[in-house]
C-alpha cells in the first residue's frame, strides 16, 4: 500500500478483555515496529520485526503481551487481559532493511483504551 | 542506559521568523544516529532530519538545520521562516549503531503565531 496502515484506529475495551492491534507496513519493507506512545509521552519501542522472526522482543513490557507478522507482511500485536495502564496509542512502523540509513515510515497508530 | 531529554514541553514562534529546539542525550557509544521527527495532530511520525554522530558536519534539510555538538551530547533543531505548517509535536530519537531501537525524548510541541 501507499503507506503503513494499521485497524482499528480507536478501540476502546473493558479491563480483563483481549484486543488486537494490526499493522499493514508498506509493501516491501522487511523491517517492522512496534512503539507505544503513553499521553505527553515520547514513543517506547516494544517489538521489532525482520522479516517473520523478531530478534528483539525486550520492549514488550509483560507476557500479556505478543506480536507475531506472516508472510513477512501484515503483523498483529496482541494484548491479553488488559489492564487501565495498557491505554495509549500504538504506533506500527516499517522500512526497506534495518539499517539506520533506511527511513521509517509510521501509521497513524491505534488510539486503545481500556476502562 | 541511553536517555533523551527534551527540556521544552511548548515553544511558541511567529510566522516567518526562525525557532530553535533543544535536545540532549546521555551515552556512551561513540557511534550513533539521532534523529527529529515531527508528529502531527494526525499522529503519524514524519522524519523531519537525521544525524550521523561520526559525521561533524551539521545536517541540512531545506528550512530545517541542526547543531550537532558531540562533546556536549547536543543536538538542537533550528527551523528557519516557520509556516504554520510546522505546528506539531516535535520528538528528538536516538539510536545506538547495533541497535534497531529508537530512543525518544519526550517531545516539544511547537505553535506557530499567525
């Protein structure tokens, strides 16, 4: 697609619920992100994506947490039993490769929370 | 741990005239990247200029400029004849070079006074 697309763009679910976060990169982009932007916050890097494997998963704050990306495309980040800290806005990203040279292109974000 | 600290929640410029944002950074890796992005009320992160820390060369991307200073782990942003366009959250990121992370300052939000 034109640019990194990610559903839903708002969600709003009940405490102990489960939700899913997805993300549509850029086709052709290998590399994929996922941030989480607390209110007045800066970004905090969660997952990171190389084509279908993740080499570096030590953002995700707790096990209620998991991503996983198929085909080396669309990518789900799923919260399990969610809890009120849980609500902020997740930013998906993607670029060509990994490298700092190639430019990250961000979707809009999913706006979750959890009441 | 790497941190970056942005110390300006708001700047506010006149159309026209030229704003500066500031940024600091902690670390010590002596190679690295940093980064500022601009974030829109549509949320979506837009790469506004990047740095590399082994280059001492500030760089330049048309209204947009930096000041890179190394030894003082500076990187401020400088936008020359502000349009009301460049109105948005303005975030500083940095990024270790065997790393795939960005580390994010907590943003500045910058208004533009017609």
């Amino acid at each position: 697609g034109a640019g990194v697309s990610q559903s839903p763009s708002n969600k709003v679910t009940e405490k102990g619920k489960d939700v899913e976060l997805r993300c549509d990169p850029i086709s052709g982009h290998t590399a994929l992100y996922w941030y989480r932007q607390s209110l007045g916050q800066g970004l905090e890097f969660l997952i990171y994506f190389q084509g279908n494997s993740a080499p570096d998963k030590s953002g995700l704050p707790s096990d209620r947490f998991s991503a996983e990306r198929t085909g080396g495309s669309v990518s789900t980040l799923t919260i399990q039993r969610t809890q009120q800290e849980d609500s902020a806005v997740y930013l998906c990203a993607s670029s060509l490769g990994g490298s700092w040279t190639n430019t990250i292109y961000f979707g809009e974000g999913s706006w979750l929370t959890v009441v | 741990a790497q941190t970056v600290t942005q110390s300006q929640p708001e700047m506010s410029v006149q159309e026209a005239e030229t704003v500066t944002l500031s940024c600091t950074y902690d670390t010590s890796e002596s190679d690295y990247y940093l980064f500022w992005y601009k974030q829109p009320p549509s949320r979506q992160m837009i790469l506004v200029i990047r740095q590399e820390a082994y280059k001492q060369q500030n760089a330049t991307e048309n209204r947009f400029s930096v000041n890179f200073q190394k030894a003082a782990k500076s990187f401020s942003l400088k936008i020359s004849d502000s349009q009301l366009g460049d109105a948005a959250m303005y975030f500083c990121a940095y990024r270790k070079d065997s790393n795939y992370q960005l580390i994010w300052g907590a943003g500045t939000k910058l208004i533009i006074k017609p």
